[in-house]
C-alpha cells in the first residue's frame, strides 16, 4: 500500500492551498458587490459554487480509497 506522502498528502495539499484561493475569490466576490445573495439566480450560482468544490472534494476521496483498497 503507498504511503500517506504519496496518496493523501497531495490530497490535502490540492483541496487546502485551493480552498483557500477559492475561499479567497468567493470572498472578493462577496466583499466587491459582484454578487446579490437576495436575487434568487445569484444565491443558486453561489450554491453551485460552493457545493461544487465540496462535491470534488467528495468525489476525489472516494476514488483515491477506491483506487488503494480495491
């Protein structure tokens, strides 16, 4: 079985360092006004943002176990 440094410590290194710069712009994005969570099309696209990094996140995850355990 490969070890944490090769399987999970570019995992955590992939979704950390880019959560923090996706964080980071969904902040600028909300701190700048380009984005209106009362208007209904913006709040479901900040939606779709959100739940499409965790879904990645998700879906990373569960091939990597796949991958070392199958």
């Amino acid at each position: 079985m490969p070890s944490f440094q090769h399987t999970w410590l570019p995992f955590l290194y992939l979704y950390i360092v880019g959560g923090l710069f996706f964080g980071s712009g969904m902040y600028i994005i909300k701190r700048t006004g380009s984005i209106d969570l009362h208007k209904k099309k913006h709040r479901f696209w900040w939606n779709v943002m959100i739940f499409g990094y965790f879904y990645f996140v998700i879906f990373h995850a569960v091939w990597t176990l796949v991958a070392l355990y199958l």
